[in-house]
C-alpha cells in the first residue's frame, strides 16, 4: 500500500470515527436516569427550567447542565420568554428513540418489574382499559375520563372531553366526579404512578374507576382525539 492510499484509508477511518461518535453523543446525553425523566416530561408538553427542576427533584444549576447536554445532543430544543427559558422535545424520533429504550430494557432487565412496582404500587389489582376500548366508551358517552396528571399538561394537551383532576387535588374534588359512571384515569404513560394512585383513592370512595392502559403520549400517537387549553 502506497502513502497516497494509507493517507486515504486513514481519512476514511477518521470519517466513519467522527460518524459514529457523534451517534454516541445523543446515546451518552441519555445516559443518566435524570435526562430520561427530562425527556419522559417534556414528552407531555414544553416546560420551564425551574418546572422541570421541580418535577425532577433537581436544582436548576442541575437540570440546566443536564438539558444543555440534551440540547448539543440534538434531542431538545429551546426558545426564551422574557427572562424565562422553555424546553420541548425535538420531534417526534426523540419520543420514539425514548420508547425503543424502554422497550430494551424491559425486555433484558429482570429486575424492571420490580423496580416499577416499587414505584407504582401493584398493578394487578386495579382494572385497566385499553385506548382502542376508551375511544369507544367516549363515543357511547358512557365514561368520565380525568387527566390526573399536572394542569400545565392537561392544557398543554389532553384526551378530547378529558376533565382535569390533578392527583394532588382528587381527594378534594371528588365530589365533581359524576355519580354512577364509569371512571376512567389517565396520566403520562407506562411509568406514571398518578393514574394508579387515583384509580386506588376513587375506589376507597366507592366509585367505579380503571387507569388507561397506557398515557396521553401514546393517545396521541395513535391519532385518537385530543384537545388543547381549558374544557371544551
């Protein structure tokens, strides 16, 4: 092999090098279970820096580092409002990238359900509903659907007729549920404790509830209705 031909072979290696790492980068800035909430939030809509430090249980030094990593990585983006900086996924491949992750890890870690049900309790014992068996119990009108998740989502984005009932406000709200339906709760998805925690409190109160199989991210990928801001 010549110089001119080691010279090229080198160059190629240091192209397919700098390719790959930086596919690396966007492994690596998810790389800390923090940065995986941050994505599992921003997925239900944008947020602020001290929101998302507060949903995360960070400083806002903290979840300032841990978004600007996010950010040089390609996986959210930014826009400043007043003295005020909002987060939002990049698109809808981050959301699916965060999905592929948990679909792995559910399937190679033995230890995830257990780790889930420290979080989220048992859920073997609260009855659950599937999307496609929702959709078709909001078009009979034989529902009432509570987005028990954080206001600031459910305006953000919520099931089309949804009411919202944040968890930390159900125990005093109960009495706006209407009597004799059919309860069903919804929060952000598979790793979501809210939507458990509230189907477990309504029963305690006697009333017939069951959580959504899944969360409004998947609601919305599956093209079912959704509205945005206060009740319709």
């Amino acid at each position: 092999m010549d110089r001119q031909e080691k010279r090229t072979q080198g160059g190629a290696h240091a192209a397919k090098s700098a390719l790959f790492d930086a596919i690396a980068e966007v492994a690596g800035a998810l790389a800390t279970g923090r940065r995986l909430e941050i994505v599992d939030l921003l997925n239900q809509g944008e947020r602020s820096v001290d929101e998302i430090a507060k949903e995360i249980g960070q400083s806002s030094a903290n979840t300032s580092h841990h978004l600007r990593s996010l950010a040089r990585a390609g996986l959210v983006r930014q826009r400043r409002e007043g003295t005020r900086i909002y987060y939002r996924l990049a698109g809808p491949a981050v959301d699916a990238l965060w999905r592929a992750l948990r679909e792995v890890a559910e399937r190679t870690r033995d230890d995830l359900d257990r780790l889930q049900a420290a979080y989220v309790g048992d859920l073997s014992e609260i009855a659950v509903v599937s999307r496609d068996k929702l959709a078709q119990m909001i078009e009979q009108a034989g529902v009432t659907v509570i987005d028990v998740r954080p206001e600031i989502e459910y305006l953000a984005g919520h099931i089309e007729n949804a009411i919202s009932i944040p968890i930390t406000e159900l125990e005093s709200r109960i009495s706006e549920i209407p009597p004799g339906r059919q309860v069903v709760a919804y929060c952000r998805g598979r790793y979501c404790a809210f939507a458990p925690a509230a189907v477990r409190l309504l029963r305690r109160h006697g009333i017939m509830a069951a959580r959504l199989e899944e969360g409004f991210p998947e609601w919305r990928r599956a093209g079912l209705p959704v509205a945005e801001g206060g009740a319709n």
